[in-house]
C-alpha cells in the first residue's frame, strides 16, 4: 500500500488500532464475530490479512455510533476509518 501522506498511518495501521478498539469490548467483540463469521482463531491466524482488516471497518461502518466512537479513540476521523477500508479492500482483491 503506498502511504500519500507521510503524517498519516497508512490503512493497515488504521484497521490494526480499529480492531484492538473493537476486541476491548466484549459486546461488541462478539458482534463483530458474529456478523463477520471470522472465528477468534482465524481473526488470530489473519491479523495481517487486508480482507479481514477490510471486514473489521465494514463492521465499524454498518454502524455510525461505533464508528465515531472508534475514530475517536484512536485519534482520527470517520471518514480515515471509511479511507482505509476502501484502501484494504481494493488490496483484498
């Protein structure tokens, strides 16, 4: 993945903070396990996998207060969480 701006985490290191987010909330952990089908030992076996970090911001995405929330947490906006998912699932492919 080529990084346009070097201040910038690129999508990967975006999608990482967004899971490590995710996963430290139980409720919403198994959310994110039960509607993405991904088991916690594959999420385990592909944390480097784009089509998994993909997933993880589709998750986020679906729903609006989560994905502010999380943007929030983890120091960027909305809209770099929906970047980065775009970015991870064109690499998916």
């Amino acid at each position: 993945m080529v990084r346009t701006d070097p201040n910038q985490p690129d999508a990967a290191t975006i999608a990482l903070d967004a899971l490590a987010w995710t996963l430290n909330e139980p409720l919403r952990a198994e959310r994110l396990i039960g509607v993405t089908g991904l088991a916690p030992d594959d999420l385990r076996a592909r944390i480097g996998d784009p089509a998994v970090l993909a997933a993880c911001l589709a998750f986020l995405a679906a729903h609006e207060p989560d994905l502010v929330a999380c943007a929030t947490a983890i120091g960027t906006s909305p809209a770099a969480l929906v970047a980065a998912h775009a970015q991870l699932e064109g690499a998916a492919r």
